[in-house]
C-alpha cells in the first residue's frame, strides 16, 4: 500500500469538511447577508432563498458527515440547477458565464455522494456503532 493509499480516508474526510465549509459560507451570504452578501433571506426570493438554505443545511449536514450521501446529492443538484438556470444562458461554457464555482462544487458534491463522508464522520460512527451491536446480538444467539 503506497503512502497515497493509506490517506485515503482521513483526507477524503478533510476535503469533505472543507468544501462543506465553503459551501456554507456562500450560503451564509444568500441566509444571513453576511461575509459580503446582499441583504437577509427571504424564502419568497427565488432561487437564492431556497438555494440559501440547502447551501447553509446541507453544507452542515455535509461538514459534520451526517447523512453526508443524501445531503451531497441535494446540494450537487442544486448547484447544478444555479449552473443551467442562473449561468449557462449567459454562455456555454463555466469561464463565459461565470458559473465555474456552481459546476465544481456541484461535480465536488456529487464525488462525496459516491465516495461517501470518509472516516471522521457521523455516519461512521453510527455504521460503527450498529456493525457492533449486531456482531454483539450475533454472539449472544450463538451463545
């Protein structure tokens, strides 16, 4: 196993906490006006208050790694919807329109979806906690 091989996990679980962050910091901007954005949410203000919100939830969700599959899913598609709505009819392609950051992190968002949270997560935890439990109601009926 090479030296790449064996940080898998652990950085497949740093690149999850970090573009998550990021991920609420844009939200954060469209929710709470802040860190350079414009103005309060309003769920009325569509796309950006809806996408605020699943920017701001899904990127917690996604940063502590809970339900980190189903959550990254949402936020790749809405990314992916702010790409086709919002920037591509400004031009074809992401350096034209301005829509580069929407289409890496709705193809970041759709890696973790498929990879999973990595080793320091909730999910992994409670995977741990019920693979333990069960090994444990298997040893008793065997005993």
């Amino acid at each position: 196993m090479s030296l790449l091989d064996r940080g898998r996990e652990q950085i497949l679980s740093i690149f999850r906490i970090v573009i998550a962050f990021f991920m609420i910091c844009h939200g954060a901007q469209k929710v709470f006006g802040v860190l350079g954005g414009k103005g309060g949410f309003s769920p009325l203000n569509w796309p950006s208050g809806p996408a605020g919100l699943i920017e701001v939830v899904g990127g917690a969700l996604v940063l502590i790694g809970l339900w980190t599959r189903v959550a990254s899913i949402i936020v790749s598609g809405a990314m992916a919807y702010a790409y086709f709505v919002v920037h591509q009819p400004m031009g074809l392609l992401p350096i034209e329109n301005k829509g580069e950051l929407a289409a890496v992190y709705s193809w970041a968002f759709l890696l973790l979806a498929f990879t999973g949270p990595g080793v320091w997560a909730v999910d992994t935890i409670l995977a741990s906690r019920k693979k333990n439990a069960e090994n444990r109601e298997l040893a008793n009926a065997a005993a």
